[in-house]
C-alpha cells in the first residue's frame, strides 16, 4: 500500500489533480507514522517506479494524439490501420480506431497524419484488426465521420479470423436474437446490436463490466482449461497449455485492452513463479505499453486496471470483515467483496466521466458475473450441442438480477460514495476489533488486544 500511495502522490502531481494529492499525501503521513526501513524502502521503489511508468505513458499519451498534416476543417479523407475490430454503434454505422498515417484534401493533395482517431463508417463490411482501410468524410467533434471507405489491404490472419469467427456466430444464432447476442457478445466480444434488451439492463443497473468480453471472461477460460488439464498433464504444463490456447483466443477475438491485460497477466505470473500481485500488475502495465500501447489510454483499459488495483488490494480485507459480521456462503461473500472492492475504486471514475455512478452494483455484480459465467460455459458448450433452452433459462435469470439492479436509482452526488467508504473501513476496523475480543491473550486487557489489533490491521493497509 506504501508504493500504491507513492504511485498516487506522484501521479496527483503529474496531472495536477489536488484532492488526490492531499489524500495520497496524508496516506504517506500514516505510513511514515508507522515507518520501518522496509516501509521507506517501498516508498523509494514506488516513486522511482511510477516516474518511470508517467514517463511511459506520457510517450503513449503523445503518441496517440492527433496531429493532421492540413487544418481540420479541410481534411476529406484519412488513411490509416485499423488498431481495433469495429464494433456496432448507433443510426446503422460501425465505429473503430484507426492509427493515421495519411490525410488528403479536395483535390488530392496528401500529408502525413499521426495518432488515434475515432472513426464511424455506414454499417457493412467488419474491419480487423490489421486491416489498412481509406475513408472519405469528414472531421468531427468525436473524431472523424465518414460517408464512404475502402479496404485498402488486410492485416495478418484476418481470413482464418472471419471464417473462424462466421462459423462460431452461425453455431451460436440457433436460439433467440437476444440470447444469440448475448452468446456472441461474450464468446466473440461483439454483437449484431448495440441496443439489446440485456445490454440496456446492464447500463442502468452498473453490470455492464459482465457482459463486455474482458479480462473476467478469459480468467474463467484458462480456469477452466486448467482444471481439465491438469489430471492428465501435471500443473506446470497445464499452465503452458492454458496460456498457449488463451494466446490462439486472444488472436481470435482480437487485441482488446482489457483481454491484453488479462494475457499479459497469465504470462507474468507463469514466467515468474512467486511474483507479488501487484509487481505482476506493474509489469503487465509496462508490457502493455511496450507492446500494445494503442489500447492503454481507453477508458475501458483505466477501469480494467483500477478494478484488479482494488480486488487486489481490498476484497480480502473486505472478505475477512464480512465474514466475521454476517454469516453468507463463500461464493456469495467472495463475489460480494470483489464488487466493493472494485466498486471503491472505479466510483470516482465514473463520477468524474459520468457524473454518476450505481451502488446497487454491490448487490447485484456478485450474483451477475455468476449467472454469466454460467452463460458464457453454455455459450462454448452450445458449439457443440445447441443447448437453447438452458441459455433462455439463464437469460431470463440474467434479466431478472440486473431488471433488480437497475430499479435502485444512480448516484449523481459523491456522498453516496464516501459514506460506502467509511462504512467499507468501519466494517474492516470492528472486524478486526471483534477478532481481538475472541483471541485476547492472557494477561491483555480487551482494550489493549483491540489496540494491538488495530496496529496490526494498519500495518496489512499500509504495506
């Protein structure tokens, strides 16, 4: 927690963000309270390391902005790479990001042109990944809004990709519309609509994280391989079969920011057996960077990353106190707590993007990413043996939790949010006070054992 407060300060200083810099600073005033030369010796490693990591990304930030090679206003054509799948938007038109390398003006006239730019093009051919597209329109508020495109070449694979990937959604639409969007949106990472039923249910309810094919899904993937290997293979090659094949997933569906961190996660912590949560997440972000930068700057990509920060840091903090507090089945409270946790770190996100946010989400996420880790294992089976009547049953179950979800009404003041966060650290702290009262050693009063529990319970945040 010391280099996580580092990593905020010096993060706070950098964009100038005040409040974030004095809470960040009053951490450090705790820690430095409670200091121990290993303590200052993580303080160090954090600030050296989040200067290396502001430097990173202030050369993706720079790198990713757009710079065209004649005024906005007389560009009429970009030329450029595809750096994501096109996904489907609103009024029938496709939307991606495009790496520029060209601009063009009436006439014909050419420049050079850098950074990434949101495109929306009329409904039609998918664009991959890799694919060098023209498109002809114009600049916008949102980025660039064209009326006509050419595919002007196609990246690597994208064949195998659309064949592979027409046969999976033909398998997957013998049920339903909706729960056929549902099925390809979680196996595939798209939909034929933006605006499903379920989908809607998602946004108001604050579960759309569930249904978006993330770092969530593909956990669940090499959990699953995992568990059927390792009988037959041992743990080790099991591992080595699970990330061999989440690789040939990630090539499939495409280099999702969020999918990239997961794959780049699995790896780290394969080639480097014993490494800390957090220094695997560091160096997933530096990998990233290096490799994949075009996706780290997405907002999708920020909340990827603030929520693991979170389940990593607070969720056992959280499981603990709820379980000495209420008395739920494990699955339940785990699920539960990994919600709060990411809930507590991606609120003010959300409430600086959004200008607001839904707590029922700690109700609701635990029981969502069930049912749709559920539906997805389905899905899978489903290319296979169609399986529709188990995926309608679990759709409609879907329905019912986030229809539940989305009747509690959004937050649009950041009180609801600091009164969760104390209520989150007042559940920790008289956790940990009642443990005290239980294992009070002979010759120690309740109140000296609560005190010395309370250290103890300081220390774990503060490490």
């Amino acid at each position: 927690m010391s280099a996580l407060l580092s990593a905020i300060l010096l993060m706070a200083l950098f964009f100038q963000h005040w409040p974030s810099l004095l809470c960040s600073a009053i951490g450090l005033g705790a820690v430095i309270t409670l200091r121990t030369k290993r303590t200052l010796r993580r303080i160090a490693t954090g600030l050296a390391a989040t200067s290396l990591l502001i430097l990173l990304l202030s050369t993706i930030l720079l790198s990713a902005e757009v710079s065209y090679g004649f005024p906005e206003e007389d560009v009429t054509a970009v030329y450029g790479i595809v750096s994501q799948d096109s996904v489907v938007g609103k009024w029938d038109r496709r939307r991606i990001s495009l790496s520029l390398k060209e601009c063009f003006v009436q006439g014909g006239e050419s420049a050079s042109a850098r950074g990434l730019v949101n495109v929306t093009y009329p409904d039609g051919v998918r664009l991959y990944s890799g694919d060098a597209v023209l498109f002809i329109g114009k600049v916008d508020d949102y980025g660039f809004s064209a009326r006509w495109y050419r595919l002007i070449g196609q990246g690597g694979g994208t064949r195998s990709r659309k064949r592979i990937t027409a046969l999976m959604e033909e398998r997957l639409s013998a049920v339903g519309v909706d729960e056929a969007n549902l099925a390809i949106m979680l196996t595939l990472g798209y939909s034929a609509q933006e605006d499903f039923l379920l989908a809607e249910l998602a946004r108001d309810s604050g579960t759309s994280y569930v249904l978006a094919l993330s770092g969530m899904h593909l956990s669940l993937f090499a959990m699953l391989l995992r568990f059927t290997l390792k009988p037959l293979v041992g743990e080790r090659r099991a591992r080595l079969l699970a990330l061999l094949a989440i690789s040939l997933y990630v090539f499939l569906v495409g280099p999702r920011p969020s999918i990239i961190r997961a794959w780049l996660l699995s790896a780290v912590f394969l080639l480097m057996r014993g490494i800390r949560g957090h220094d695997a997440l560091m160096a997933t972000f530096v990998l990233q960077g290096l490799l994949f930068p075009e996706g780290l700057t997405t907002l999708a990509s920020t909340y990827s990353y603030l929520s693991l920060v979170g389940i990593m840091s607070l969720s056992s903090f959280l499981k603990e106190s709820l379980d000495n507090l209420v008395l739920l089945p494990s699955f339940i409270a785990t699920n539960m707590t990994a919600s709060l946790a990411a809930l507590l770190f991606t609120c003010p996100l959300s409430y600086l993007v959004f200008g607001e946010y839904q707590l029922s989400v700690i109700l609701t996420g635990g029981l969502a990413s069930v049912l749709v880790y559920i539906y997805m294992v389905l899905s899978l089976a489903s290319l296979a043996v169609p399986l529709p009547s188990l995926l309608s049953l679990v759709y409609k179950a879907c329905g019912a939790v986030m229809d539940f979800g989305a009747s509690f009404p959004m937050c649009t003041s950041p009180w609801g949010y600091i009164v969760l966060l104390l209520i989150s650290l007042s559940g920790i702290m008289l956790s940990a006070i009642l443990n005290a009262k239980r294992r009070t050693p002979c010759g120690l009063s309740t109140t000296q054992a609560s005190r010395r529990s309370l250290r103890s319970l300081a220390s774990r945040l503060l490490r």
